[in-house]
C-alpha cells in the first residue's frame, strides 16, 4: 500500500514538475518577446531624431529654388 502511495507521488512531481517547466518556457519565450518588442520600440524612437536630421541637411542643401514673382 505504502508503495502504491509513494509511486503515486513521484508521478504527481513528474508531472508537476513537467508542467513547471512548461510554465517557465512560457514565460520566458514571454518576455523573449517584449524585451525584443522595447528594443526596437526604443531603437525606432531614437532613430527618428537621426532621420528628421538627415532631412534637413538634404532639404537645405537641395537644388529647388523658390523666385518671388
């Protein structure tokens, strides 16, 4: 009877322990994401500020003459 009980134990840890694995694959593959998801959020917002100054030197340099009529 005993050992009935103490097999029946070790498969409950297997499997808790499978399922606990699982969760913590889940979470990690979680917040795999939204750190990748931040990174390039931050690197976007960043690079907008090399972009619209990259502009301006190209505007300001450009050709495009306005004449007053």
């Amino acid at each position: 009877m005993e050992d009935n009980k103490k097999q029946s134990n070790q498969e409950h840890v297997k499997i808790y322990d499978k399922e606990m694995y699982i969760s913590q694959e889940k979470l990690k593959t979680i917040v795999l994401i939204i750190a990748v998801f931040l990174i390039g959020f931050i690197a976007g917002y960043f690079s907008k500020d090399i972009i619209s100054e990259n502009t301006q030197y190209t505007n300001d340099s450009s050709y495009n003459v306005r004449q007053d009529s």
